[in-house]
C-alpha cells in the first residue's frame, strides 16, 4: 500500500499548493488560526467553487482547527467560545468536502482535576453536529494538556466514547508532538491504537528539541531529533494519511516527501 504524503498549505489555493507538491492531500486553515473571529473561505469563488476544485484534481482537503480551541478548559470564557467556533469549522469544513476536522486536545488549569475536562470533552462532542470526522491531535506541551500523555489521552477517550457521536471522533498523530510530548515513538502507534482503536491521520514532523522537552517546534525531516527508523516506523505503521507540517514552501515539502518514502 502506498502511503499518501502530503502537507500543510496556504489556504488561498489549497489546490494549486497540492499540484505544486505532486500531491492528493493538503491540510490548511480557514481563516485565522489564532482568532476566534469564526472560519473564512479564502478561495476564489467561496466554499462551493473549492470543494469543486478539489473533486476536479482528486484532491483530499483536511481543514485545522484555529489554536484557540480548548472545549476542555473549565474557563467559560474560552470553553463556550470554542465550542462554537468548533462547530463554526466543522459546518465550513464540511461544507468544501473536507475529509476530517483537526482539534488539539486542549488542556485544564492548574489546579483542576483533569477529569472534569474529560468530561468537558464528552459534554463538547455531544454538542457539536459531527458532519464530519472530528480528529483529536496530541499535543507537545503543557503539564495539564488533555493529550499530551498516553494517560490523559486515554482519559479523554473514556469519556467521550459514551457521548453521542463518538463514532465520528478520530486521532491525529502528530510524531514532532509525541516526542517532545514524551511518548516513546518506537511503539506509539501501538499504544495509542490500544487506547483510541483507530490513527485517521498522522502529522509527520522531525522535532527541532529533544525527547520530553515540551516543545512544539517543528524541523524539515532527518534535520531535527527523531530517529530515522523510529520516525518512519510511526508513519508505516499507523497506514493512515500523512500531512507534513513542516517549515518551506513546495520544494522543502517535496523534499520532505522524498526523504520519508525513502525511510518508508
């Protein structure tokens, strides 16, 4: 089975940034990643003429999540925002034929007890419309982030898998994140399988820190420090999509490409 590569786009033309990259799979963003000012379709011609464009040259569009989102957080000054934002992406992604919705997995304050927000996960899936996958990312930093560890990880998926609509909630497998995050790459695929039963897309990112730093900060591949074998074992394993994230424009991600299928 051949693995599908692709990449991390401008969203002004998410379809001629996948044919500049010999690709079929882009993610890129709707609007700010960092506002809660709600999802914009920045193609020309709007929702429609993409989700046209994209069927045309075969292309599969992911959409991410602005990085505000946190539906786990007990501060309803965020938690209430981002569950509507939340479902303001999920209906604009499904409305371009998106195949899946990345959120990260959001985290709690000091001093609360993760369980309440695993259960503010459960509360958020139930609210949300699920038109398409949702797809839950781990996370690199943070001592009280909600998929940063397998522990954590395992308690959001507890939770949410007795709320309406579970089926409809995928994992995201971001490599760069698991590493810094603390997760031993060589049986990561493994263990988050044992805990979410499914991986619906893997991040491929080499990691410009070291193991368990807490840094999110991703390098080009075989310039960072994951371990070649140990990075393309993820990605081999997991038999899921991959989207680069990684720093450059066409010919860096080509690059990329041509290094993980030389790994593969």
């Amino acid at each position: 089975m051949t693995t599908k590569i692709g990449a991390h786009v401008d969203q002004s033309d998410p379809v001629a940034e996948a044919v500049a990259r010999e690709t079929t799979l882009v993610q890129f963003f709707l609007g700010d990643p960092q506002g809660y000012k709600g999802p914009e379709v920045r193609f020309e011609g709007g929702a429609a003429a993409l989700r046209a464009a994209a069927e045309q040259a075969g292309v599969d569009l992911y959409v991410h999540a602005p990085y505000v989102v946190n539906v786990a957080t007990t501060n309803n000054r965020i938690r209430i925002p981002s569950r509507k934002l939340l479902q303001q992406h999920m209906d604009a992604a499904a409305e371009i034929g998106a195949k899946g919705l990345i959120v990260h997995g959001g985290h709690v304050n000091k001093s609360d007890d993760p369980a309440v927000g695993f259960d503010n996960w459960r509360k958020a899936i139930e609210a949300t419309d699920l038109k398409i996958p949702l797809l839950i990312e781990n996370t690199a930093g943070g001592d009280n982030a909600m998929a940063r560890h397998l522990d954590r990880i395992a308690g959001v998926w507890d939770a949410i898998s007795s709320a309406e609509g579970s089926d409809d909630v995928g994992f995201c497998l971001d490599t760069c994140h698991a590493w810094a995050g603390g997760i031993e790459l060589g049986d990561a695929v493994e263990k988050v399988r044992a805990i979410t039963g499914r991986i619906d897309l893997v991040h491929a990112n080499d990691s410009r820190d070291g193991f368990d730093s807490g840094a999110d900060r991703h390098a080009n591949f075989g310039q960072g420090h994951l371990p070649a074998d140990e990075f393309a074992g993820v990605v081999r394993e997991a038999g899921a999509p991959v989207i680069c994230e990684t720093p450059g424009g066409a010919a860096e991600h080509l690059a990329d490409f041509a290094w993980l299928r030389e790994h593969l």
